[in-house]
C-alpha cells in the first residue's frame, strides 16, 4: 500500500537515437529504487520495415509508439510509484513525427491525423516533474548507435539524426510547451563518461526537485 503523504516523483530522459537514455534511465532508477520503464524497442514490429522503408512505414511506427507510450504513462500513474521513463510521448509527436512529416515521410492527412490523436491522448496525463534532455553531436550517436549493433540500425541516415538532434533543439528552447526541460550536453567524441552523466543528473534531480540524494552522490 502506498503512503499518500510521500511524494511520487515522474522524471523522464530524452534525447535522440544512441543518446544513452536508456542507460541513464536504469542508473537512475537502480540509485533511488524507482521503476525504470522502458522504451518498447524489442519486439518493436514496425522498426526493420520503417528503417528499410521509411515512407511506407512512418505513420504505422509512429502511431505504435504513441500508443506504447500512451499505455505506458497511464501505467506509471495508476501504479503511483516514483518513476524514470525512457523517452516522452512528447518526443514522439514533436520530434520524431514532426521530422518525419518535414522529411516528406509522414503526409500532411497522416501528421494531421496523428497529432490531433497525440493532443487528444495528452490531456489525461501528467506531465513529468522533470525532463532530462541527452545531447550528442551526430559522430557519437552513430559511433553508440553501431556498438549496440542492431541490424536495422546500421545504414541509418546521419543527415536524418541530424535534423532529429535539430528538432530536439528547437523544442527544448521553446517557450510554449508547458514542460521542464534541462539539458546534459553528453560531449562530443568519446564524450563524458556514463557516470559523470549520471552524476550530473542527479546533481540537476538535486537542485529542480529538491530530491535527497543517495549518500554517495550527496
């Protein structure tokens, strides 16, 4: 049973395809016992088909993921567990779709018709207490991106993760979206290093939501 008097944190990692998100997900919810919920990429049945043809598949892949997502925060919310989620339904609609359809993949009927799904879909969720932004420059998402080696993964388009890093950008500025967004710059090349990103988020957990930190990052 849980207690109604202890707060119930919600803190989501972003960022673009290799930015480690998943890893920082995990580390967080290992350091404060929280549930960690996954981006469902597995047994994902639209990903090889999108990545060998991305106009075909765009709105099929785009619409799993919402719906994935979807369920996903309502579980988050009916479980009443502090949580760490590996990337936003947020993220679906304003980056990856919003990219899709500038790219000419997703048609103006199909964005039309998927972003008016996305608004209807996010007015009976609660938004994160935090959003932690993961940013790499396009050499080190490709060079994460091949050491986990998924096939369909491998010819991906640098010119596509760019434009996604571009969107990613734009809707961290914006003033507009209502959410709390800060920003990990992960370094160019090999980067920083898993456990300094680790410590910095905990250190941004530490000073936007007042969370007592583990003893040994204190």
């Amino acid at each position: 049973m849980t207690d109604p008097f202890v707060r119930r944190y919600f803190v989501s990692v972003a960022g673009n395809i290799g930015a480690g998100k998943t890893t920082l997900a995990t580390r967080l919810a290992q350091q404060f016992g929280w549930r960690c919920e996954l981006e469902p990429v597995i047994n994902n049945p639209y990903l090889s088909d999108f990545y060998a043809d991305m106009t075909r598949w765009s709105f099929h892949l785009q619409v799993y993921f919402l719906s994935k997502r979807f369920d996903s925060q309502m579980g988050i919310e009916r479980t009443h567990e502090s949580c760490v989620q590996d990337r936003t339904i947020y993220e679906d609609a304003h980056i990856f779709a919003h990219t899709l359809h500038s790219r000419g993949f997703l048609s103006d009927r199909d964005w039309d018709n998927y972003f008016s799904l996305f608004e209807s879909m996010i007015k009976h969720l609660r938004s994160p207490d935090l959003i932690i932004y993961l940013r790499a420059d396009v050499p080190s998402l490709l060079r994460r991106i091949a050491s986990r080696g998924r096939d369909y993964e491998r010819n991906i388009d640098p010119n596509y993760l760019a434009e996604l890093n571009s969107a990613y950008d734009l809707w961290c500025d914006a003033p507009g979206h209502g959410l709390k967004v800060v920003t990990i710059d992960t370094g160019a090349g090999m980067g920083i290093s898993q456990d300094a990103v680790l410590h910095e988020a905990l250190q941004l957990l530490k000073s936007n939501l007042q969370i007592e930190l583990p003893f040994k990052h204190a």
